[in-house]
C-alpha cells in the first residue's frame, strides 16, 4: 500500500514508544497501564509470542513511570490513560527504572552470551551514572558499579546486578525503582538449543532472585517472554509473581490487535474493503476471550500494498520443533498433519512446559506450538495444579503456510529435496519402479536417521514425504476405514486425481524374497480390510494402493490400480 500524504507512517519494527506514540501510527494500549495500577501485583509476567508487541509495550511502561528531567508526560496527553483521571496521572513520571531486553541475546556458546548480558547490564548501569556521584550511595557500592560499568564483573558479581543497582536507586530517588526485563527467556531457549541451558538458567535463576524476590528495594516488575520456565526452575519461591499467558482474560487485548483497532487501521489508510481478508490472513488467535490479530504481519500486510504474504514465518527460533519431528509418534504426526488440512483436536495444555520436557514428553509440542504462536485455543477449560484441556487448532492462513513450511523444512535433514521431489511425483503418478528406487536412495541418504528405525520413523517419513501434496489431498494416517485403521490416506481434493492409501510393513533382517512377501501382505491387508471403502463413497473413480515394506535400508513396494472396484496389481 503506498501510504496516503499526509497520514502517519507504519511503525514497521519500532518498538521506541516515544516514536512509536508521536512519529507513527500508533494503536493505544496505553490502558494496560490503568489495568495494572488497578490490580497492583508486585511482579507481573507476560507470557506471548514473538512479535507480538511485547517490546514496545515495556518500553511504554518505562517511559511512563520513569522519573527523568524530561517531562515525559507529552507521550501521553492525548492517549487514553490520560482520560482516566488525576488518580492514574500522578503515577506518571514518579519511579527509577532498570529495563532490561533479552530479545537478541541468541548466541552459540556459554560464555558469548554471558558477554552479552554483561554488556547489557553496562548500557543499562551507564544509564544511571549520577548514582557514582550520589552521597545515598556507599563506596563499595559505587566500587562495584564501576567494575559493571567497566565490564569487569565476573560470573557471579553479576548475578547480584538487579539487587545492588535497585538498591542504589532506592536510596538516592527515595523511591524504590521498577525493574522490566523483556524477552527474559530468549537466552534460555538459545541456551536449550546450543547446550548450555543448565548454566543460563542457573546464571538467570539468582539474577532474577536477587531483583524480584523479597527485594525490599523493588516497588514492581515486569517480564515478558514467550513460556513461564516453569516456578520451580527458574522463579523458585517467587511467590509474588502473577503470570498472565494468553489463556489469561487480563491484559488479554493489549498484545495484537483487536477487531476494532484492525477496522480502524484500514479506514485509516482508506483500505477498509480489505478487512476480510486481513482477518482470513491474520486473525484467529484468542487470548483469553478477545480475538488477536498478528499485528506485526498486519503492519506487514498494510506496507506490502496489501498483498497478502507470511511476514511471521522466521521471526523465532524454531529448532525446538525439529527436535519434535526427529522423536515424533504416529499419533503425532498424524495430529500435526492434521492441522494444516483445517482440522482441530483436544490436547493437555502446559503453560509452565519447560524446554526439557519437550524432550522427555515429544506430547508437549503442543503446548509449545500453542504459547509459541502456531496455534490458537478454541476453546479451554481449567484442570487442577494450573494445567488446561485445549481445543487448538491453526490460526489462519499465515500461519497455515508458515506450519507446513516450517515442519517440512524440519524434515530437509532427513528428506532431501531433489529426491522427496521425484518420491511426489513417482508416488502422484503410480510410477512404481521410479518410486521404489527414490525411497531407496532416500533411505540409503538418510542414514544418520535410520540407525534405529522401526515401523513409526517409517510411518513418519511417509506422512512427511505426502505433505507437500496437501493442496491436492486430504492426508490423514491411522484412521479407522473398513475393518481396521489405514496407514496413510490421500483422498483428492479435486476431480479426476487418483485416491491413494498406504500401509506399511516393517522386519529386521529380512532376505530380498521376505521383504517382496512383506510387500504383498501390506498390500492384501488393504483389501481384506477394506480401507478404500471411504474413497468409494466419495465416488473417487481411480485408487492408487501401495503396500511398502522396509528393513533397514532397503524397501520394497507392491502396488495395485483399482479403477471401480476392478483392480490389476503392478510390481
């Protein structure tokens, strides 16, 4: 969309609230403010996925309660806290701060991000150098101020960072300070995904301990982040601390956009026919009880003359989901298949999942795609110990393709691209011989994968290699049909495509004349189990039936062409 002269410009990855608030078009959530003051928890966490204005609100926060010689009060005026009355105003400009963003801490080892988060703690020490000169403050204070500003404070030193500088400012302003630490949990998942997620944790469980629990010198705080790194962990016996997670219904619509400030961003930019398919793309997520609009790609959408695309995918680390798919069951697999076809299902919901579980537990992908971003929650009901019931499902369009992108991308490892390309094709087709000796090359490649296989990895790598083919076909696995359950189903979208079933065999230590009789069987159990029966009643007029057999490396694959219930069976 070129932008109309004379209206403001999009905050394309501003998250400065003084431009964003008087440079920019800006969305008001400034009555996130009132709703805190209101309730008043001593130290409040905000659990939402990347992207989703996390940033740009804490920075809001800051500039409104942080005492400068600025008067900060213009960002304000004409915003909707102001309306509110003096009783919310005089908090406006009154606190010390320490702010703290997380959000590009991704490094590869230990000690890269250790350097980095001492490097923060120094721009944010620099911030608050008329402590150096302050007679509330003793030297050995001061002396260690210094040796963080000097970058010289070891490991341990710095865990006492958000104690010493609150306490410092406390006796100084008179005023115990307001710690916000956004994108607390970026260097955690880095740490999960490099190797070094004991040592961050440790490093960040005394940090946060020293500034947010029983700090005397701390008036509130604030964090953000994508998961809760569970109470245990990392907020051991911080019992003042109030998660808000996007099954939460306060500060529900102040991260995103709601239906009303969407509507009144397209009038805006005079684009208001375009509301439908803003909300196809970019609507869909429920926190809480309010519908969320992404509003990073709705900012996107606007900005790309309102082309629709998947400006989302790529904004996060998303090696976590590999880790899935490498340990991922039938059932799994067969579930998240089964959300790029629009289909939704119930499932246990963790807010507090930790990332190691997610090893231990491959189930918790779920909720790790839910507080992530990929999924939304229909609908949730409460269990006992915090833990929820969910009906999820994908959001909306964007996400769709960003889903089946990622996943697939996921699998490159293990599904080389040229050779997955020429298995669609062979197996589209019914081209037997081609598809045999693609998936033979394919299992020859993928050796590193193949070490310990059994019949779910080759269950997986079969969904894996039909998914590309889902704008052609509904693909569902382990599905009851006839008299059993199928392995894999492709039933056409379209006319005049080819339905196609699968089922797999697999043997250890089989000789060339067991695997082709393992073939035949996988092929007959189709049959005499009449899984094509759902394909006729859908009136597909031709069936393609594989029946494939692996040991180890090697697969053989026996396939029959039933065209209206008469069938010739093909090697």
């Amino acid at each position: 969309m070129s932008q109309t002269t004379g209206k403001r410009p999009l905050p394309i990855g501003i998250s400065d609230y003084r431009k964003a608030s008087s440079e920019y078009y800006y969305v008001d959530k400034t009555l996130m403010i009132r709703d805190f003051l209101d309730e008043r928890p001593q130290v409040s966490l905000f659990t939402r996925p990347r992207r989703f204005g996390k940033t740009l609100n804490m920075d809001m926060l800051r500039v409104f309660f942080e005492k400068t010689e600025e008067d900060t009060s213009v960002y304000f005026r004409d915003k909707k806290i102001w309306a509110c009355g003096e009783m919310y105003r005089k908090y406006q400009g009154k606190y010390p701060v320490i702010f703290l963003t997380f959000k590009d801490v991704k490094f590869e080892t230990w000690e890269e991000t250790l350097q980095n988060i001492a490097a923060i703690l120094q721009d944010e020490f620099g911030r608050h150098k008329e402590l150096l000169n302050s007679n509330q403050c003793e030297d050995y204070e001061k002396e260690y101020f210094k040796k963080v500003l000097s970058c010289s404070a070891d490991r341990v030193e710095l865990t006492y960072a958000l104690l010493r500088l609150s306490k410092m400012l406390d006796m100084h302003y008179k005023v115990a300070p307001i710690i916000i630490i956004d994108e607390y949990d970026t260097p955690i998942q880095q740490g999960y995904v490099s190797g070094y997620y004991d040592e961050v944790i440790r490093f960040m469980r005394n940090l946060f301990s020293g500034g947010l629990k029983d700090n005397r010198h701390l008036s509130y705080g604030f964090l953000t982040g994508i998961l809760r790194v569970a109470k245990e962990s990392i907020f051991s016996g911080l019992n003042n601390l109030k998660i808000n997670s996007i099954l939460d219904q306060r500060y529900s619509e102040y991260f995103g956009f709601t239906q009303d400030e969407v509507r009144k961003m397209a009038d805006y930019y005079h684009v208001s026919e375009k509301y439908d398919e803003i909300c196809s793309w970019y609507d869909g997520y429920c926190f809480g009880n309010t519908e969320i609009f992404n509003p990073w790609s709705v900012i996107g959408y606007f900005n790309a003359d309102c082309i629709p695309q998947a400006f989302w995918q790529s904004t996060g680390s998303n090696e976590i989901i590999g880790e899935i798919l490498e340990n991922a069951t039938p059932e799994i697999m067969e579930r998240l298949q089964s959300l790029v076809q629009k289909e939704s299902f119930v499932t246990h919901i963790d807010i507090g999942v930790i990332y190691p579980q997610i090893q231990k537990n491959p189930s918790s992908i779920y909720s790790f795609l839910l507080v992530a971003g990929y999924l939304k929650a229909m609908k949730s009901d409460a269990q006992f110990g915090g833990d929820y019931m969910c009906q999820v499902a994908l959001p909306n369009k964007e996400i769709s393709y960003v889903y089946r992108k990622e996943i697939l991308s996921k699998l490159e490892p293990m599904l080389p691209q040229s050779t997955t390309i020429a298995i669609q094709e062979a197996l589209y087709t019914g081209d037997n011989k081609r598809l045999q000796e693609h998936l033979q090359t394919l299992l020859i490649q993928s050796v590193s994968y193949h070490d310990t296989a059994n019949e779910s990895f080759y269950h997986g790598l079969m969904l894996g290699l039909c998914a590309v083919l889902e704008e052609r076909y509904y693909i569902t696995s382990n599905r009851e049909a006839g008299e059993g359950r199928f392995d894999i189903q492709l039933m056409p979208k379209i006319d005049k495509i080819p339905g196609i079933l699968i089922e797999l065999k697999s043997e250890k230590n089989c000789t060339e004349e067991q695997l082709e009789e393992l073939a035949r069987e996988a092929l007959k159990q189709i049959y005499d189990r009449n899984y094509a029966v759902e394909q006729k009643n859908h009136q597909v007029i031709t069936t393609l039936n594989y029946g494939v057999a692996f040991c180890g490396k090697k697969v053989k694959i026996m396939k029959d062409i039933c065209e209206n219930d008469s069938c010739s069976q093909l090697r």
